[in-house]
C-alpha cells in the first residue's frame, strides 16, 4: 500500500500481504491523503481525510 499527500508525493508505504489488513495512519497529521492498494490484477486508489 502507498500512501500520497494531496501534491502526489508519496509519504510512505505499508506491506499488505494479507486479505484483512489494517491501515496506521498515526504518523499522518490531518489533511486530505490517497491510499492506492495494489492487487494480482488491479489496482484501487482511496481518499483519506484524517480530521
């Protein structure tokens, strides 16, 4: 998993090996993110808000 700020940089990454898997976004401060899960065979981009 990826995680990008609003400019398209990305802020850091986090293994997701697994079909359940949690999302740590304490190091975030608040503001506007995009999460992009990469799959076998597709890909899946998500906004964040952390408020």
């Amino acid at each position: 998993m990826f995680y990008y700020d609003l400019q398209g940089k990305l802020l850091m990454t986090q293994d997701g090996t697994t079909k359940s898997h949690s999302i740590n976004i304490a190091k975030l401060q608040t503001g506007v993110y995009f999460l992009e899960i990469i799959g076998y065979n597709n890909a899946i981009t998500k906004r964040i808000i952390k408020e």
